[in-house]
C-alpha cells in the first residue's frame, strides 16, 4: 500500500512538475503576479511529494518487501540494513528517484531563498528549474519505475553487487548527484536571465553560492568516489580516467571555471556571456555525463545500467535542453554588454586564463572520452583512449594551472603590477623551488614527476597564504595578525580551497611517482621485507559475515623492529550474489598508507600476498576536503547568505558590495 | 560498439561468477615475474599501455582475467626475446588490433585526438586575447559627455 502510494505521489509530483514549467513562464511574461506566485508553493508541493516517494522507497527496501521488482534485484534479508537504505540508490531505478528528488529540493531551495530575487526572475528560474525536473520524471516514471511490483513475489531477494555494499558507496551518489543536479541551479539562472535578457551584478552574486553549493558537493563526492575505488577495487588506483569518472571530472572542471567567472561578473560585470555559456554547459557537461553513465554507450568498469533505450531518452533531454540554451543564447547573448573596463594585467585577465585552462582541461577529457566512439562511428577505426593518453594530455594544463594560480589570486583588480604583485611571491618561488630541487636530490632515479609536484604544491600553498596575509593590509606585525581572523570567510574560503588545490597537485605526484609494490608467495610465520617493513604473514582464516563468508589473513607490519599494525586483508566470497570480492586492509598513515591484499593460496602452503608502499595518499582526499571546506567557508560568508538579504531588505540589493573585494 | 558492449558484458558476468577461476586471482601473480627486475620494470609498463580486452575498461596490468594474465604472460615472453617496447606493441596490434592499446597511435584521423588539446588551446588563448585587448578601452575612448537625454533625466531625478 505504502509502496503504491508512494508511486502515486511520483506521478502527482511529474504533474505539478509538469504545471509548473508552464504556468510560472506565462505569468512573467505576461506580468500576471498571481501566475508567477503559484511557482512557490508548486516547487515545496513538488518536494515534499518526491520526497514521500523516496521514502517510501525506502521503506520498501528496509521492510525486504519482495514483492517490488527492485527490491528483489537489489536486496536481500541478510544485508545490514545500512546497506539496505543505500540500496535504495545503489541501482539505476533508485538513483535516478534520488536524482529527481535532489532536482525537486533545489528548486524548493530557489523558492524558499529566492525572497530577494525580482519576481519575474524568479518565477522564470523556478519554471526552468521545474521543467528540467518534469524531464527527469518522464524518464524515471517512463523507462525506469522503481516501484513495479512482482506478479509472483520470490522469498528472498538477488542481493546487492557486493562491491556496492559499502560505506563508501552509501555516500558517494548522495554526494555526487547534489552536485550535479545542484548545477541546474546555475542552468536555471542562466536561461531565466537570458530570458529576462539581463545580466548584471547581482545576477552574478544570486547565481555564485548555488554553484559553489554544487561544487562543494560535487567535490567531495568526486573524492569519496576516488577513496572507495582506492581500498575497494583492491590495487589502489585512485583515478582511471573512466569514462564513468570523466563524466563527473568535466561538470566539475565547468562548475570550478563558472565559480570564478561570476566572480567577474558579479565585481565587474565583464565576461557576461561567457559565464552564461559556462553555466549552460556545466550542467551541459552533467546531463552528458548521465548520458555516459545510464546508456552503457562507452564501456565503463563502473557502468551499472546497460540500456540503449534509456540512453536514447537521456540523449533527447540532453539535446531538448542543450539545443534550446544554445539556440537562446545565440539569439540574447549580443544583449549582454559588458561595462567593466580593466588591464592586461589584472585580477579580470587572471580569471580568464583560469577560465581558458579549466575549459580546455575539459575539453581534453571530453574529446578523450567520446573518441573511441567517434572513431568508431566515422572512421571506422576500433580504438581505446586510456589514462596513459589523458595523463599526458591533460597534465600540462593542470600544471599552468598551478602555476598561475597564486599570482592571478594576488593580481588587483582592474590594473595589475606585475612586479608589485611578485614582490611578496618571490621568495614563496625560490622556496618552492628549493623543495623540488630537495625532493629531486632525495629520490635519485624517478621520474620528474615527484619534484615538480612538490614544487607546485610548496608554491600554491605557500601562494595562498600570502594571498591571505596580504589581506590583513599595512602595519605592525601583531596588527595584521590580529586581522587576520576578522578577514571575512569568502577570503578565507578562497585562500583555503586554493591550499587544497596545492595539497592535491603534490599528492596526485608523489603518489604516481613514489608508490612501491611487492608481489610474493608468502608462507605462515615467515616474515619478509619490502621498503623499510617486514611483514609476517601470522594465520589465515576463515570467517563468517553477515551474507558472506571470508577468507581471513592476519598480518604483522613491523617497522626497525616496532610493531605497527596487524592489518586483516580479506577475499570474500558473496553466495547470494555469487561473487567474489577482494577486501584490501590499509594501515593509515600521515605520509604513507600500507595497503595490503590477500591472494589465492598456493599449493606448497603459501599465499600470494601483495603490498603496497601508497605515500601521501590521505594527502589526496585531505586536499579534497581542504577545497571542500574552503568552499564552505565562501558560502557561509554573510555576503552570500541568500537569505540574509531579503530579511534586512524588502527591495532587491542594488549590487555587490566591493568593501571586502576578494 | 553495442555488440562488443554485450559481449564484454557477458563476458564480465561469466568472470564474475566465477567462470573457470577459483576466485578473485590477484593481476600479476609472483609466478608471472621476471627474473630481471629491468626486464620486469619494462613489462610493468608495457602492460600498463594495453586494454584488457574481455573486461570493462581495466588495463592488462591491473585486471585479474584470464586474458589479461595470458596477454602478461606473452608480453614478457616477447621482451625475454629481446624485442623492443615498439616491436612488442607492434606484435600485439597486429593480433589484436589497435583496440588493444590505451594510447592510441598517433596517426591517421587520430591526429584529430592529439592535436585537438593543443589547437584548442592556441584557439582560446587567441580568442581571449583579443577580448582582453579589447576591455582595455582608455578613458577617452569611453563616451565623455551624457546625452541630451540623459541630461533632462539627471535634471528630473535631482529635482532641479
């Protein structure tokens, strides 16, 4: 009953979806308030109905009701029953329920935020945003129904994909889609304004902390992705340029290029239309990545719903909204008259080349990622673009990238020194280079890899916090000090996300240049040596899970004769599901992680054990929170508290305030 | 693309269930080893450029399929012969095809591929360029005077 009652309220929420893509339109067109108006309380109505879908969605899932299809594909009444709830989306039906109830929950947001907004703006937006989550309906309630039930209900479900059955996985998707649906905010606002045919300040800083929001989001869940695939896949690899994992690096890559190309529209309302495009194809990016992920088109070690038909519905969302943004866009863009005037030199030049290098980035990854296909297609020519092409690609952009960063991040606005603008960064670089020369010293016999992380690292980090300080203006010491925890949040956020970016680049390098692997037949009780640890292989095991059973090693690590860890690598046997898994065990640490991996047993007794020497590896998903965070701290600047204006004043900001320009 | 998208799939299904293998095997096994760690740190390589051709996006060198373990084995058999890195790659493609490699030639249409990140970005530093050259309008350029228009509206809003 609940489960009919929830695929009820989907259908009813598909309808208001439906009304609200229209009604709202014609109203601001027509200046009719009360049909703008009704946009409000359709988007809460619309949430709060998907919502209940979910959770009964749910319910059906946590309840082990066998009579839903879905349930009994992806369920079973042995499974924890946190896996049980992350069921629920750990499937192409339940996802997309989620994805359309991320859709729904943005655009209450708009509504209940959207106070300060002019009412015709806003009823645009909030149509927009609706008809993206009326498209998206269509989809799931047409080609992907979560909620059909079993004509003869089975006694037990099929499981779920044991390697989905992990913590990692309950809180990867969440993540991920708020950031990709959250850039159909960023979409929304651009096609409302195009409408509107203006775009100015404000435009920039109603537009800002939406994105910010999605790239938050889109951050760490792009990092918790790369940590599972980490321990979870059993070798360690953190990125293998998927199609599956391009699909989310290139709406990322946009949505970082469109967070500071509204910077300059909002301060200085230049680069207008560019920041309209990037806002199209940020969520562009995102709906191809759906596409990528759903059709099954490109092969994908990650790909989970292999369907040509709902890869064609995908393709015509993607090519409706896409053609219409463009169309429009091509029509209105002239409109967009830039003001801001300013220097080759200066913090607006910065960000362009910022915006030059992501957009490129991206498009290396997309052109990449689609090759094999086109190849196929046009050319006739069978191939495969795998990460050694991408790495060589796509490195050096990233590396300009950093390289710039700190000096785009200390440039003024308007007109730049140059000279002035290094004279605080030059000894930042001569250290940074002492680093990268240090480190190249040290590790005689790498590649080139290691050191040039290092100094990029050095170099942004250290950039950043000169960024910083050199906020807090002149004078004493002390003076500057104590200024520096009154600087507002945005100048924090910016100087620690630019940090985490620093972080990153220097992990990413020194965990593909210094990584170790040993790869051996050990016995019981022998202890044997790689890079400084002697192992000791203790006892195997057999052990029961809950819906597995496991095959157990114990593992000694010892360090100059100290005792680290007994570490438990596992192969797990899923009988439900049929599959077998590898379990890595991982001792964490500051500047290396020990990651071990249990193999097939030997016929003399031994086991095949394989260790990893992983450096720096928690420095990779530390300086993704690190950027993470200083996204937050940008958006909980009361400057861009949404609300915070619409409380103080009835009438619509006139524009940004530059007292505390970044 | 479809087919070969099923058939990996199948393919996928019948590893995953333990189609022949006793378990999980690990990607490269001790036994598969080299003697001659140059030798071996050449192969490591080596399989790092190749698909594993019956998995789903994994390279030869990471995937724990029978393939894969069968493509390892011959790659280090042709290096123990003494062929170079290109004349094993050489030997690969010509019996399995380009598909086989995870970077791809640079030749023909795939030009395309490897010229496009640097065309592109000679393109979009060109463009902007240009627009940089051209926000940098001097004061003089800009309209000095308000028009008549203008004028009367200023007048009507200072309430003179």
């Amino acid at each position: 009953m609940i489960v009919e009652l929830g695929h009820f309220a989907m259908i009813l929420a598909f309808a208001i979806a439906l009304a609200q893509a229209v009604i709202p339109l014609v109203g601001a067109h027509k200046g009719w308030h009360d049909w703008m108006a009704v946009a409000h309380p359709m988007a809460t109505t619309q949430f709060l109905l998907t919502a209940f879908a979910f959770a009964a969605l749910t319910y059906a899932f946590v309840t082990s009701d066998f009579s839903v299809s879905l349930v009994v594909s992806n369920s079973h009444t042995a499974k924890p029953l946190i896996y049980k709830i992350s069921g629920v989306w750990g499937n192409h039906e339940g996802s997309m329920l989620l994805w359309v109830l991320i859709l729904t929950l943005f655009g209450a947001a708009a509504a209940w935020f959207g106070g300060n907004l002019p009412a015709t703006l806003r009823a645009r937006v909030l149509a927009v945003q609706s008809a993206v989550a009326a498209s998206f309906f269509a989809f799931t309630i047409f080609t992907s129904n979560p909620f059909i039930r079993m004509t003869v209900p089975p006694l037990d479900g099929r499981d779920l994909n044991p390697l989905l059955q992990d913590i990692g996985l309950a809180l990867h998707p969440p993540f991920l889609y708020v950031g990709y649906v959250g850039l159909s905010m960023a979409f929304s606002f651009a096609i409302a304004a195009l409408i509107e045919g203006r775009v100015d300040a404000a435009w920039g800083r109603w537009v800002r902390p939406w994105t910010l929001a999605a790239w938050v989001f889109l951050t760490i869940g792009i990092a918790l992705g790369s940590w599972w695939a980490y321990y979870e896949l059993g070798w360690g690899g953190f990125w293998f340029w998927d199609p599956v994992e391009n699909a989310s690096f290139m709406p990322w890559l946009f949505a970082t290029a469109l967070l500071h190309s509204a910077i300059v529209v909002e301060k200085r309302e230049a680069l207008k239309s560019w920041t309209i495009l990037l806002a199209i194809l940020a969520f562009g990016f995102s709906l191809i990545g759906t596409f990528i992920v759903r059709s099954g088109l490109l092969t994908s070690v990650h790909a989970f719903a292999m369907d040509p038909e709902r890869g064609i519905f995908i393709l015509m969302i993607l090519v409706a909204f896409m053609g219409g943004a463009l169309t429009l866009f091509a029509v209105r863009s002239q409109a967009m008259e830039a003001k801001g005037v300013f220097g080759t030199v200066s913090r607006e030049s910065g960000l362009v080349m910022n915006n030059v290098l992501l957009a490129v980035s991206s498009f290396v990854v997309f052109v990449g990622t689609i090759w094999p296909l086109v190849a196929e297609m046009v050319f006739d020519r069978v191939l495969s673009v795998g990460p050694p092409f991408f790495n060589m690609a796509f490195t050096p952009f990233f590396v300009a990238l950093a390289a710039i960063l700190p000096i785009g991040a200390l440039l003024p606005w308007k007109r730049g020194d140059l000279r002035r603008t290094m004279q605080p960064l030059w000894p930042v670089l001569v250290l940074s280079m002492a680093v990268g020369s240090l480190v190249w010293a040290i590790q005689t016999g790498h590649s080139a890899l290691g050191p040039v992380g290092a100094l990029l690292g050095v170099w942004v980090v250290l950039g950043s916090a000169v960024d910083l300080w050199s906020r807090t203006g002149r004078g004493a010491f002390a003076k500057r000090f104590a200024r520096l925890f009154r600087l507002p949040r945005a100048d924090w956020g910016k100087s620690i996300a630019h940090a985490g970016v620093g972080v990153t680049v220097f992990a990413v390098a020194g965990l593909m240049a210094w990584e170790t692997e040993d790869i051996r037949v050990a016995y019981l009780g022998e202890p044997f040596e790689h890079a400084g640890y002697t192992l000791t292989l203790q006892d195997v095991r057999r052990v029961q899970g809950p819906n597995y059973t496991s095959t157990m090693a114990f593992i000694d690590v010892e360090r100059d004769g100290r005792f680290i860890d007994q570490l438990t690598p596992e192969r797990r046997f899923y009988p439900v599901a049929g599959m077998p898994t590898t379990e890595a065990a991982i001792d964490y640490g500051f500047i290396r992680d020990v990651y071990l991996v249990i193999g097939d047993p030997q016929d003399d007794g031994g086991w095949t054990v394989r260790t990893y020497i992983k450096p720096f590896a928690n420095w990779l998903w530390a300086g993704c929170i690190i950027m993470a965070l200083g996204g937050f701290l940008s958006l909980s600047d009361r400057r861009y508290r949404v609300a915070a204006g619409a409380r103080r004043q009835p009438t619509p900001p006139k524009g940004p305030k530059t007292v505390a320009a970044e | 693309m479809i087919r070969r998208g099923f058939a990996a799939l199948a393919l996928a299904v019948a590893l995953a269930t333990g189609g022949g293998a006793p378990g999980p095997a690990l990607a490269v096994l001790p036994d598969e080893i080299l003697d001659d760690p140059a030798l071996e740190a050449r192969a490591r390589e080596l399989t790092k450029e190749l698909r594993c051709l019956v998995c789903r996006n994994e390279s030869v060198d990471e995937s724990n399929a029978d393939f894969a373990r069968d493509l390892r084995l011959l790659v280090r058999e042709r290096l123990v012969e003494g062929d170079t890195n290109d004349e094993v790659l050489a030997f690969l493609v010509d019996r399995f095809g380009e598909y086989v490699l995870l970077r791809p030639q640079a030749d023909g249409v795939n030009l395309i591929l490897w010229v496009s990140a640097p065309a592109m970005f000679v393109l979009a530093l060109g463009t902007s360029l240009v627009y940089l050259r051209r926000r940098r309008v001097t004061p003089e350029a800009l309209p000095k005077r308000l028009t008549e228009e203008e004028r009367a509206r200023l007048k009507e809003l200072m309430g003179d």
